[in-house]
C-alpha cells in the first residue's frame, strides 16, 4: 500500500522534468574537465577510482557507494525512469537483460567490442546478451568450485569426489560414517547456485532467435540436474537447509557441513562465517558430469555498465575498460576490493592464494584452469521472475519430500507467462 | 477582536484547518489516486524488449484487478493469513486481558516492574523481533532443542510447514501483547472504585468482579484492540519476510503484502502490485467497518 509514496512521487516529479529536458543525446562537448558518477558496492573500489583521477585530470569518476544486486537494479530503474542515471553502475550479469530491456544501459559496442579477446567467450557472451551489441565490460567472474575440509575428508577416508556420481557415493560413505554430518546442502534460497549447476551440466535457460526470445529452463540439460538432487535430497544424502543462515554458518564452522560446492569468492564467505577453520579447506575443480570434458558455471560475477541516460558515453566507456582491463587497475581490483577478476591475463597473474587458504598456494592456479571452462548462458529479461519462482516452489517441494523435477516446469511456467503478459515474443 | 476588519473571523477557521487538509491531499489523497491510477495501466514490450524504447505503458482497464483476483497464490496467501490470524489474535488477547486483571489487583507486588517487562517487546522492531526468534527456532541454533537434546527428547522443529504458523505467530504475541495489555490496563484504571466496594459489600470474590463487573466494562477497549489486532494481522509482513530465508516453510508470496512487494520490487511490475494493494485496502477497509459494525452496540453502547 504505502511501499514508495515518496519514490514515486519523486517518479512523477522527475517524470515532468525529463519531459522538458528530454531531446538530443548528443555528447557534451569536452570543454573542461569532464566528470562522471559511478555506482558501485564493492568494497574499497573507491581506491581504484582514485588511481584514475590521480592519472586522468581531464576525466574525473565521482564515486558513490551503493547496496549491493537487486536493490540497486531497483534503484537505477527508478532514476533511468526520472531520467537522472549516473553515467556507470556496476551490475550483475542477470541483470543485464533487465536494465536493457528498460532501456536503461548503452550498447557500447563502439568503444568497448575490441575488448572480447581479454575475456573467456562464456564471459564475453553474457555482456553482448548473444547480439552484436556490448552492453557492460565484464569486471569480476565466479567460476565454481568444490570446497571442502581436507582435515576431515582424511580424518574419515573420503577422495575428492571427481565425478557427480563419486560425489553422491562420497555424501553417502560421509553419512554412513559420521551420521551427524553432511558433504552439502541443497538450498532452495540460492538460485544463482542453481543456475551455475545448470549451466555446468549445458542448461541454456535463454535464447535469442531473431526476434523471438526461446525459454527453455525445464531443458533435458536442468532436469538431469534436478533429478539428480531430488535423489541426494529424497535419501537424505545431502542436507536440504538453505544456505547463508545462522544454522548454516554454525555448520559450516563445527565442520557439520563438511563441503561447499561454491564459487570462486568462496574464501571471503568462509573467512566472515567460519573463521576458526582457517587453513582447513580445499579447494578442487567441481564434480563433473562428464570427466573427459570438463566445465563449470559461474555463480555471482559483475560488470561495469555504461547509462543511456549518459551524455558522456564515450568517456564512460573509456573508464569502463581502463577498471576492468588495465593492468595496474585490476590489480589493484583484486587487492583492494578482493574480486576474482574477469580478464583472463588478470586472472594468470594472480600469485599468493587467499589468507584463508594458506594450505593451498597453487589456489590462482588452478582457478584459472577452471575458469577457462566456463559455460557460456544467456540471461533472459526477467530472470527476478525465474528466480522467485525458484526461491517459492524449490521451498515447497523440499518440505514435501524432495521431488525437484515438477519445479523446473513452475519455474518455465512463471518466467514464460511473465515474458507473454509484458508483451515479449516468446518462441517455443 | 473587533478592531481587527471582518475578515479574519471567516478566514481563521480555514487557515487553521488548511495545513491538515494540504498534508491530507499531499501525503495521502494523492499517493492513493496515484497508486489507483497505476493499478489501470501495465507496460507493453515489443519483441525482443532490447532495443530502444520497446516499452510502452498501455491502459488495460480493470485487466491487473481481474488478474490479481483469479491469482491463486493471492486467496492462498489470504487464506494463510487468516490460520495466522485465528492463533495469534485470540492469543494475544487473552494474554493481555489475564496480564491487564492480574495487574489491577490491588495485591500484585512490583507493578511497574512487571508492567515495563511485558510491554518491552513492544519497542522492539518486527525485523529485530524476527531475527532473533530466528535464531532461536532454526533446530542448529536452538538452545530449546539443544536442551531437549540434553534429556534425550526428541527436537521440535518449529520451522516446519505446520509449526511456521505457530512460530510466526509467537513472534507476533511476543511483540504484541504489551501493547494491548497497557491498553487494557489504562482502561481498567479508569473504573470507578466504588463499583468494586460496592459488589464487595455485596459479597463478591475477586473472580466474580473480574468477570461481572471488569470485563463487560472493558468491552470497548476489548472491541479496540480487537480491531487493531486484526489489522495488524492483515498487514503482516515483517516476520515471514525475515523468516523466510531461513526455511523451506515460507514463500516470497507467502501473504498478500509479500506479494505486492514481490510484484513491485521483484518483478519490477509496479501496476499489477498497485492493483493488488488496491484490492487489500478494499477488503481490509470492509472487515474493519463489518467488525465495528457488528460490534457497535457493545463498544459504543453508552453513547447512542
């Protein structure tokens, strides 16, 4: 009822004025020092910002400090409405087709297309939303991972389980041996966790065919994924609480959880939610479902984006690949701001492992072994849609007993209807 | 006042009335008719919705109303909000009624201590309030079920899809009952003494005033909180939505306010989350008049 009586007041207001200022996107002219505004959440990245203004007195980046995913999709929404965008934001991958669906992001092929070379295809494919447009640069990437208790993996005899059936046999042999303890937990709470497993076993959720846009998140590649957690879920081989709770911290600390399958920025999650177990986890290449061919998916991840708003695109385009591709900058990304880079020399570079893993030195190195079998996926204009439908009906048919399947035609369901009633062409 | 023209007389009583009426159209009138207004359009995508402006906000009539009205998830959500309801409100009520007479008896000891300990929870905030039940009902983390462990019982797990409503509903009295105990209480201070003498003189026990001379004097205060309760029952949102990250027990949907929310913020779609709020004041609106209506005569009994 009263949700946002003031923003959509300020909608209105603001409305009116882009009425009147509307017309002529045409670049400022560049008489003096140009200035640009930058959304952004990761931590400390206003320390980069400075390295740019200390080296570009022409181009100043005026930094500000925003929540972090959704809320901010939210919040640029409102002032592309207003017609008052800053001229860069960070954003999620998933959130790509969204905020160009709105018109809300410029393609910025023009400056940024000769930048393709520096990313991983799967990387690169998920800013030019599989068109010939380039809508971000790519900053950061989470390939995933399998991280798990080295100590307690010896204590109770485990191997690292290579293959997803060695990983069901793993979670088994774990329960049959210390009943109170899991290899994982199937969260109904994470679909972007999910959707990385999708797109590992070949999932594409969204496509683009001419101007018709194909769903297809109940594909053979999704089910198979499915029915193979319904099996761990329904003999209660994996746990099925959500992740990211204070029950789950607690386990993830008294090493009841004794495994995570998680993404490249794991290390910082477990340093914040169980510190006492520094220098006790691992990390190995996910389970694979077919060994000769090895891949994974990418869970989390962020871009650098350019508003259409923007009367300075060219300028903006120019500090959008200087962050992301620059040497010094994405050096100082990874010190200062702790992401795992996007740009593939950057990620080579990388030498010292995470302080949470001083047991594993080779961590960088493997990791960029892994990221280099990133799938690639193409998100779709609602992907919010797809992902509460998994958050709803994941949630329902745990607590029911644990039959998954039926939940990728929900999910297909909810984001095909969505996708209709806005009007989209949706193909079969 | 008489040398002062003839104006201001006729001008006093608007001036005084207009910063009320500004405000009232200002922060109110206007964000309804805005929000109704909405509820009739709904944006329109042309084919791949990627190029430039391939968005287009249509009118669509009563189209959002007739969708929000044959959305399943919306009368499910209502239906769990009224099993919500029928545990919480009569709880909580009773509960501040029995805590409301205990501290109006003239032999209770630490009054004002017990009266702060029991209205506390009030100034906690619903998010806060539901973090910490969280805490206690997640079976991990729970001291309840750690010491039932201790006696080899076997654990409740208060997040299951029965127990959430039980769960929920607890946060709520928790938080609740204060308020309307202090309510009551102040209402009950207000009797007249000499009506206890008297019935006293008349041989009543303390039982016997309490149920035939207290609480039918109590009845407008009773019909009060009530109504409130039932609101505040209407319009929960805070708990489950704090809650429902830590189970498989709660959707995003899981009451009508949750999915207007979702509607908005989620989806992005702020005309069909208009719509629904629309249909949820209508309702609310017609069970708070129905409620007062029925209960007129008892409330207001004195006064017609």
């Amino acid at each position: 009822m009263r949700l946002d009586i003031a923003k959509k007041a300020l909608a209105l207001g603001l409305g009116l004025a882009l009425l009147a200022g509307c017309g002529g996107g045409a670049e400022q002219s560049a008489d003096g020092p140009v200035e640009l505004s930058f959304w952004a959440w990761a931590p400390d990245i206003d320390k980069v910002v400075d390295k740019w203004n200390a080296a570009h007195p022409e181009t100043k980046v005026v930094f500000s400090k925003q929540a972090q995913g959704d809320d901010l999709v939210t919040k640029l929404l409102t002032s592309a409405k207003g017609g008052n965008p800053p001229d860069l934001a960070q954003v999620e991958f998933q959130a790509l087709p969204t905020l160009v669906s709105n018109d809300v992001l410029a393609d910025i092929s023009e400056g940024a297309a000769s930048a393709k070379d520096k990313f991983a295809p799967g990387i690169w494919d998920q800013v030019t939303l599989g068109g010939s447009g380039v809508y971000a640069v790519p900053q950061d990437s989470g390939p995933m991972m399998f991280y798990y208790r080295a100590d307690l993996f010896e204590q109770y005899g485990l191997k690292v389980p290579t293959t997803w059936d060695e990983y069901a046999q793993t979670a088994r042999d774990l329960r049959a041996k210390a009943p109170d303890k899991f290899l994982g937990t199937f969260s109904s709470n994470d679909p972007g966790w999910f959707a990385g497993l999708a797109q590992q076993a070949g999932a594409s959720w969204w496509g683009v065919d001419g101007d018709t846009w194909k769903v297809s998140v109940d594909d053979a590649a999704t089910k198979k994924v499915a029915q193979y957690w319904s099996g761990l879920v329904a003999e209660g081989a994996v746990d099925k609480s959500p992740m990211y709770t204070p029950e789950w911290n607690k386990a993830l600390n008294d090493g009841t959880q004794i495994g995570w399958l998680s993404a490249v920025w794991a290390p910082g999650v477990l340093k914040g939610n169980a510190e006492s177990t520094q220098g006790k986890w691992a990390m190995a290449p996910m389970p694979q479902w077919d060994a000769a061919k090895p891949r994974t998916g990418n869970w989390g991840g962020s871009t650098t984006a350019v508003t259409a708003g923007s009367k300075k695109q060219k300028a903006a385009t120019e500090f959008a690949l200087w962050l992301n591709t620059d040497p010094a900058a994405v050096e100082a990304l990874v010190k200062e701001c702790g992401i795992y880079p996007a740009a593939t020399s950057a990620q080579e570079a990388l030498s010292q492992p995470p302080a949470f893993f001083p047991n594993q030195p080779d961590f960088y190195t493997l990791a960029a072994k892994i990221a280099a079998t990133s799938s690639g996926f193409t998100w779709g204009p609602n992907v919010n849609v797809t992902y509460t439908a998994y958050k709803n009906a994941m949630a329902e048919a745990i607590s029911a007993g644990g039959d998954l399947v039926p939940t990728l035609a929900k999910m297909q369901g909810a984001t095909v209807d969505d996708m209709k009633a806005n009007g989209f062409t949706v193909g079969g | 006042m008489t040398g002062r023209g003839g104006a201001a007389p006729k001008l006093a009583p608007y001036a005084f009335v207009a910063p009320a009426v500004v405000l009232f159209l200002l922060v109110f009138a206007l964000p309804i008719a805005y929000t109704v207004y909405l509820s009739l359009f709904r944006t329109e995508v042309k084919g791949l919705g990627l190029g430039k402006g391939s968005r287009s906000e249509v009118f669509v009539g009563l189209d959002n109303y007739a969708r929000a009205l044959t959305d399943p998830e919306l009368g499910a959500g209502a239906l769990r909000v009224l099993g919500y309801g029928a545990i919480l409100v009569p709880t909580m009520l009773g509960l501040a009624l029995v805590f409301a007479l205990l501290l109006d008896e003239e032999r209770v000891r630490a009054r004002g201590f017990s009266r702060i300990a029991i209205f506390l929870p009030y100034a906690v905030p619903g998010v806060i309030a539901s973090l910490l039940w969280g805490f206690l009902y997640l079976p991990g983390t729970s001291p309840f079920n750690q010491a039932l462990r201790e006696l080899s019982l076997p654990g409740v797990d208060l997040l299951s899809p029965t127990g959430i409503y039980f769960a929920l509903a607890n946060i709520a009295v928790w938080g609740g009952v204060g308020y309307n105990m202090v309510v009551l209480y102040t209402a009950l201070r207000s009797i007249p003494r000499d009506l206890y003498e008297a019935a006293r003189i008349d041989g009543c026990t303390p039982w016997q005033v309490a149920m035939r001379i207290k609480i039918p004097l109590l009845a407008p205060a009773l019909v009060l909180t009530s109504l409130f309760s039932v609101i505040a029952t209407l319009q929960v949102f805070a708990e489950p939505t704090t809650l429902a990250p830590l189970t498989n027990s709660l959707s995003l949907t899981w009451t009508p306010l949750m999915k207007v929310y979702q509607d908005a913020f989620g989806r992005g779609d702020l005309y069909s989350a208009a719509a629904t709020s629309v249909l949820i004041a209508v309702v609310m609106f017609v069970i708070s008049f129905g409620l007062l209506r029925v209960t007129r005569s008892r409330a207001f009994g004195g006064e017609r």
